[in-house]
C-alpha cells in the first residue's frame, strides 16, 4: 500500500479508532477506580465509598469477590458490564442488592444528582463461607417497638437486613454472635459502649458505616426515623 492510500485510510479510520480506543474502557483495580473510596478493609470485607459525577462514568473496574451495595439517594445509572449490553437502572434511596463477583463493567450516571453508593466485598466468598446453615432465619420481617427489620437475603454466609428505627427508638443486640457492619441510609445514633469497648456514642450519616466486632445495639436520637442496612457475618 502506497502512502497516499495509508493517509486516506488514516483519515477515515482515525475517527473510528480513537472512538474504540475512548470505549474500549482499559480495566483497572476497583482500587485505582476515582469514584471509588476505600473506607474499611479487614479480613471479612472490603468497603468503598462510591460517588459518581451527574454525566459521568467510572473507569471499566473489575470486582473480584461477591460484593453488596446500598445505593445512597435516588440513582439512574447505565450498567455496562464488559462483553455485555448496558443495562439501564433506576434505584432508589436504599436500595440493596447482592452481585456475584469477577467481572468488569463500567457505571454511568445517567442522572442529574451524583450517583452514591456504598459497596462492601465480601472477602470470603461463597467458596470460603460456605451455606447460610449456621442462621436460625434467612428471611422474613420482625417489628417491635419502635424498630422493624426485614431480612433481605443470606449471601455467602452473611445475612443482609433493613432497619428501620423510630425517633428515639433502640434495636436490641443482634442474635449472632460474628462481626456486624451497619450502613446509614440516614441519620442515626450510636448508644455508647455498642461495641463493650467503652466507646462514645457515635453519630452517623448516610452512607457511612460502622464495623463492630461482635453484635450491637443501636439507637435513633433523632426526630425522624432512621433507616439502615445491617450485614451479621
């Protein structure tokens, strides 16, 4: 091929290939991903903290375990997982959902508020933690005064659960006796010593979190009901 005919050819696939090369997404660690935070690491999970930018996208990341996240206000978002059609998403403020583990995709925010979310790998996956035997209960929905929880699902060993609590209301310990993460949807409260460490009450905010080494109890200080999503390992 003459040079004359690479130059024509370079002018019209130019275009072409800086367009595949802009999409092509080269995949990196979730932890070199920008929109995502990590916030907690020890040997049960691995937390980020994810916002994404109204119109933007994260970098193609790969997810290496299972993993859950709680999304952190209304979202809509375009999943698209590699060597897949994107899927189109709407999510609202809450939302929990379990995900099977190593594949890459990108996430993009479709919409006009940054896209928050709070996603927590579970380091020993369904391969290390085996079935859901050792929980009494694996689903269905307790309320007593002041607090309701409904159990969402048990994952790779790990029991997934909303709360909610009323204003000043107190959610009891929880009957496991393993590590506990709760995540805020909303505000809440601490009381003090929930992790018999003698610790102070501890404020949180949504899409913060809170790792106890054993089971807690928490309680609502607010004026408003609180809302959070409680992972018992």
């Amino acid at each position: 091929m003459n040079q004359s005919l690479i130059a024509i050819a370079l002018m019209v696939l130019g275009p072409v290939f800086a367009f595949a090369q802009s999409n092509g997404a080269q995949e990196v660690e979730i932890t070199a991903e920008p929109s995502h935070h990590l916030v907690l690491e020890n040997e049960y999970v691995r937390v980020f903290s994810v916002s994404v930018a109204p119109h933007t996208a994260t970098l193609m990341h790969r997810h290496r375990h299972d993993y859950v996240f709680v999304t952190v206000g209304d979202a809509r978002i375009s999943n698209e997982v590699e060597g897949k059609e994107a899927v189109e998403a709407v999510l609202s403020d809450g939302t929990t959902r379990f995900t099977g583990g190593n594949f890459a995709h990108i996430a993009r925010n479709l919409g006009d508020t940054p896209f928050r979310n709070v996603t927590i790998e579970i380091v020993q996956d369904d391969k290390q933690r085996g079935s859901a035997a050792h929980w009494d209960k694996d689903s269905g929905e307790e309320t007593s005064l002041g607090w309701n929880r409904k159990i969402l699902f048990v994952k790779d060993g790990v029991r997934v659960s909303q709360v909610q609590l009323d204003a000043k209301a107190r959610l009891p310990k929880g009957h496991g006796n393993g590590p506990m993460l709760l995540v805020a949807v909303s505000d809440c409260e601490l009381e003090p010593n929930a992790d018999a460490k003698g610790s102070v009450a501890k404020t949180l905010k949504a899409g913060e979190l809170w790792w106890s080494d054993g089971a807690s109890a928490v309680i609502n200080t607010g004026t408003g009901p609180a809302r959070l999503v409680m992972l018992e390992f």
